[in-house]
C-alpha cells in the first residue's frame, strides 16, 4: 500500500469515527430509552438499506453494538 493509499484509509476511518460519535449524540438527545434508541437506530438503518448506503447502515450497526454493550453493562441496584 502506498503513502497516498494509506492517508486515504487513515482519513476515512477518522471520518466514520467522527460519524459514529454524532450518531451517538443524536440518539442521546432524541431518545430517553434503549428501546426508543433502538426503534430510532432501526428506521435509519432501513432507509439506509433501501437506498444501498451499505457505510452508513455498517455505522449504524457500530453505535447499535456501543448501546448495547452500554446496556448490557447497567447493574441491578
């Protein structure tokens, strides 16, 4: 791989990172449960599939994953 391919994919994955944290930050501000996280990540995440965004449906399978990790590690008090 050469020097331009390689500021090519440091670039992109600084870019999908930056998008899944604003993906974050929208669902945090727009919805008050996991289960409305969920039901909004999923209607985005359709959309997504019919028009063949397969980068933005694979972000929004990553914040899914982040939600879901954030939940599962929730004790019981």
């Amino acid at each position: 791989m050469n020097d331009t391919q390689k500021v090519f994919l440091e670039k992109a994955q600084r870019m999908v990172a930056e998008l899944e944290k604003e993906l974050i930050e929208i669902v945090r501000t727009e919805c008050k449960t996991y289960e409305e996280a969920n039901i909004f990540l999923l209607k985005i995440k359709r959309e997504m599939k019919w028009s063949n965004n397969y980068v933005i449906t694979d972000i929004i399978r990553e914040v899914e994953f982040e939600f879901e990790k954030e939940k599962d590690g929730l004790s019981l008090k």
